[in-house]
C-alpha cells in the first residue's frame, strides 16, 4: 500500500544512474546487499486486529502479492524515482498497464483521444475492448496540435500519446499537449517506452501519468514480461486498487529481474542511442533505402524538438525500402544474426515487418492512418558491433 506520510528518502537530489541503482531497496534485516525476491502469496499478521487494520488500509503493510509484495514494491519505488513520479504501480505486461490505466480513471461516456501512431495493440484495446465499455476512442496525427485541439471536449478524459513513436519515430511536443489537456480537464498519458527515464521525463514536461512496458528497456535482455504506471499518489491509488480487485500483476521474480535491467538502463540506454545514431545514417546513404525514420537525422521533421525533450534520440528506427512487401522481407530474412521478433529493447538488435507483426490486426485503413506501409522495417538496434550490424543489413540491402 502507498505510505502518503513516508520519511524524506535520503536518495533525494541524487542523479539517475545513482537511483537506478539503490533507489527503493530499504534492507531487510538479513543485511542483504542486493534486493531479495518475495517468493510469496500471502503473509502472517500479529494479532486478527493487525490484520483487520492491514486489510482496511488503516495500517501500512503487505497484505496479499497480488497488489502488495516487498520485490515488486522496491521495483514501484525505484521507477518512481527515476521518472520524478510520486508513485509507481508494476503490472504484468506494458499492455495491462494501459488496461489498468483505464479501467481505473475512466467510465462509460467518457473519451479518449489518442495519437495514431501508437503500438498496434494498444489501437485494438481502445477501438475493441474500451468502446465496449462505452469509452469513445478518436485518433488524431501525433504531431497536429490543432488535430488534438479539436478533438477534445468535455468527456475527453484521457490524451494517450507514445513519443517517440512506434515505428516512425514521430515527436510528440509533450508541452503543447499538456496545454490541451489542461483545456479540458483530462489527463495527459505519455508511453515513455522508447526512451525510458535515461533518455526523457515527461512527467518534468507536463505529464500527468507515464506507461511503461517494463518487458523493454526497463529489462533489457529480453528475459521477462512487465509493466508500470507512474503517476500522482491519488492516481496510483486509483491504479493499484483495480490491481487489487482484478490482478494483472507483475510477480516478484520478474521484478527482481527488471531491477537488475535498472542498475545499467542509464548506460545501456546511450549505447543503443550511439549505435541507432550511426545506423540511421548509414542506411540513409544507402541506395535501396527510401526513406530512415530516426530523430537523431537532423533531416526528421521533428528533429528540434526531438532534440529539446530527449538527451539522446534511442535505440529504435525504422526504414522504408525501395519496392514493397517482397523487398522487405528480402531484407529481414538474408540477415544472419539479427533476431527476427517483434520485441524491442534488447541488448540484442532485432528486426521486424510491422505491417505483419506488431500492427498486423490493424485494417487496412488503419495501417494506412498510421503510416504502416508494407515496405517498413523496424530495427530495435542492440548492442552488438555496429559494423557487424551494418554488414548484417546489407546482405539483403545489396539484393534489391
């Protein structure tokens, strides 16, 4: 349970590699020096009236792992920190995180606006799952400030926008949306999952509530699933009780696992920057590529505000080939140690189709409004040897 009277943290002030490391663990007393995992369901209380105040919230405490574990809370209290939140809730996936998000904070009539150019899943639980809630969904272009302007009102509850975005790496002007939230009273929600903390903090621009797929960046090597929501004490309250009620739960291992992926998010995070940097403007100079989706170009419409929000511009872009779905796949499949998934984040470089794969259940059209062309590929660069990355691409690239 959140503890809203909590002494001062005495990690305050310190930068982020230092709270990417020790931020949240307060020792048991075994005196161990690296966090323990919680391998447990339930926990024994006292007396019946420490457990009676415990299940009330009127005693701060573990009450059940599904919405209280001591592993998972170090993980909630160390990505708090790194994104100047005042609370953080763990989940099972990023997915459940956006589900727990709406599922708390919204009710039938209410809206949401929300940028096209987003993961394709999140496109289906809002068109899909949310509207048959009665939660109204409108799609607007990311970068249009006047689009967002005017599909607000006063059921608008919730502005959901990734920046940077999946796969084209557009800029959202997180400032400007803040505005547009504020003119109608909703709330400001930022996928943070592409740069994570190390890169950029929305929270610091005007975002009320940042999502996480921990299974990301957050991890690092590919080796677990998760999620968070970071935000206000009030709105974490909110999160965390439909935690407790329905259970999309992170469990403590795969938090333990994320905490370790934190210990080295600051330095992993520039090292897939440098080599997303010197890929992107390898493949724009090359002739079987038609068009690089990167931030860090200085040609990318948004490569200023890039610039402003972020210290570095990540490890992800996306690149358009001459010719189509054939060509495409050409690419991906004469490459011979790039990983062929649909993750991203990963020490690892992976490729991916997402007209196929992560925006494959979209229509059409949607593809379409969201600028998924069947020439795209994605590359989540990793952090092999540049050159061999490079040589690995052009074994299909020289094809074409």
């Amino acid at each position: 349970m959140s503890d809203h009277s909590a002494p001062p943290n005495p990690l305050d002030g310190l930068a982020l590699e230092t709270l990417a490391v020790r931020a949240g663990h307060h020792r048991t007393e075994q005196g161990e020096h690296s966090e323990p995992i919680f391998t447990t369901s339930s926990y024994v209380f006292d007396s019946a009236e420490q457990a009676a105040a415990r299940f009330s919230g009127e005693e701060a405490g573990n009450v059940y792992s599904r919405y209280t574990n001591p592993t998972v809370r170090i993980f909630e209290e160390r990505i708090a920190a790194l994104e100047g939140g005042d609370d953080a809730v763990a989940t099972a996936s990023g997915m459940s995180a956006i589900l727990s998000t709406c599922m708390a904070l919204l009710a039938s009539g209410d809206k949401i606006v929300c940028s096209k150019s987003v993961f394709g899943t999140t496109t289906v639980l809002f068109t899909k799952y949310m509207k048959k809630f009665g939660v109204d969904v409108e799609f607007v272009t990311l970068t249009d400030i006047s689009a967002w302007e005017n599909a607000v009102c006063s059921k608008t509850k919730l502005l959901f926008a990734e920046t940077p975005s999946n796969p084209l790496c557009d800029i959202a002007d997180i400032q400007a949306l803040k505005k547009v939230a504020q003119s109608c009273d909703a709330l400001l929600v930022i996928d943070n999952c592409f740069c994570t903390p190390a890169l950029q903090t929305p929270i610091a621009l005007g975002a009320d509530l940042i999502i996480h797929s921990a299974t990301k960046y957050l991890d690092g090597q590919g080796r677990c699933m998760g999620g968070a929501v970071v935000g206000s004490f009030a709105l974490m309250d909110e999160v965390r009780g439909f935690l407790r009620s329905c259970g999309p739960t992170m469990s403590p291992f795969n938090a333990w696992v994320c905490l370790k992926g934190l210990e080295t998010l600051a330095i992993r995070m520039q090292a897939h920057s440098q080599n997303a940097m010197a890929l992107a403007t390898w493949l724009d100079a090359q002739e079987s590529v038609e068009t690089v989706f990167y931030g860090g170009l200085t040609d990318h419409p948004n490569h200023a505000l890039a610039a402003k929000q972020q210290s570095a511009f990540g490890g992800v872009l996306s690149f358009k080939v001459k010719g189509g779905k054939a060509e495409a796949w050409q690419v991906i499949n004469h490459t011979q140690f790039l990983s062929i998934t649909a993750n991203l984040g990963d020490t690892k470089t992976t490729i991916c189709h997402p007209a196929t794969t992560t925006h494959g259940r979209l229509s059409d059209e949607d593809k379409k409004q969201a600028g998924i062309t069947d020439n795209l590929v994605r590359v989540s660069v990793g952090l092999e040897n540049i050159h061999d990355i490079q040589h690995d691409l052009q074994r299909g690239l020289s094809l074409i």
